[in-house]
C-alpha cells in the first residue's frame, strides 16, 4: 500500500514542478505571459500600420505583463498623440507609455549616416558590457539624441546603458527611457 502512495504522488510531483518552471516571477515573464505580450505587441504594430497618421516604422513598440512602450522618434504632435490612442484601443493592452520624441521631419543623407553610426556604437556598448542585457534595450537615434528603450531587470541596468551611451562619441543627449521590471 505504502509504494502505491509514492508512485500516487509522482503525477502531482510532475505537475507542480512544471507549473513552478512556467510561473513568472517580478522580472521574468511565464511562458504564457510572453505570448500574451508577444500577440499585443503584433496587434499595436498592426494597428499604427493601418492608421494614416502615424508612420508605423517610426514607432518601436514594447510590451511587458500587458504594458506597452511606444519609443522613438515622430514628425509632429499629432502622430505621437494619434499613436497612443490607436495604442488604447488594441484589446489586452493595460497602459500606454508613450515615450515617442516629436523631430524635425527633413533629415539630409549625412545626418541619417551619422545618426545610424551613433547607434551602432551604442549598441555596441551595450553588448560589450556584462552589467547590460543588450537584447533588453532598444537603441533609437535621431539628431544625436539617443533614446534608450524597452525593459531592464535592474536599476543598475538602466543607468549603466545610459553611462555607456552618454561615452559614445558624437551623442549630444540621452533620453532614458529604459523601465524596470517589476
């Protein structure tokens, strides 16, 4: 009687160690969480692509535990204000933060290669350093100002990105936008 018991317990044993390996944690998403955020962040892209007043493609879109992060730079006002409410309407999503920047829209060739070459560099920073998860952190630049972005494990994570970006030769301003898991 007593090995029917154990033998009993070994499905329960099995389950309960696999819904501990799917549950989340503060800083890491379960499995079906990242889904989830994963299928939002699809739905918002799809939205701003089919919405004529936002430039989807100037828009990068976060998404953790059902919060979202529009990051980059726009052309005016409007598109920055027409991205959060296209954001609002996509079922699943929980808050909006739109960090997106309004920049001038005319950039010459030089000023794209330039801005495009700070990037690199930063990104570069960013997966050379052990305190960085570079895969965390999404890297715009625009003008020289360079808007990190996205969700980091820890505050020193924040502010060592930051400290990387701001050593990048040619960046004139740092627009911090990493969140911290929670």
């Amino acid at each position: 009687m007593r090995n029917n018991f154990r033998w009993s317990l070994i499905p329960t044993l099995v389950v309960t160690v696999t819904l501990a390996a799917c549950a989340s944690t503060s800083t890491q998403q379960s499995a079906g969480e990242h889904i989830d955020d994963a299928g939002i962040t699809a739905r918002v892209k799809s939205a701003l692509i089919e919405d004529p007043q936002v430039k989807a493609r100037q828009v990068d879109v976060e998404t953790y535990k059902g919060v979202v992060q529009l990051n980059g730079f726009v052309d005016s006002a409007t598109a920055k204000d027409r991205a959060t409410s296209v954001t609002r309407s996509v079922s699943g999503v929980e808050q909006v933060h739109n960090n997106l920047e309004v920049q001038a829209a005319y950039r010459t060739a030089g000023e794209v290669v330039d801005d495009a070459t700070i990037t690199a560099k930063v990104k570069t920073a960013l997966i050379g350093n052990p305190a960085t998860k570079a895969y965390q952190i999404n890297v715009d630049t625009r003008e020289a100002v360079v808007q990190l972005s996205g969700f980091v494990d820890t505050t020193e994570s924040k502010r060592t990105a930051e400290s990387l970006a701001r050593s990048v030769g040619g960046v004139q301003r740092v627009d911090n936008q990493l969140e911290i898991k929670r």
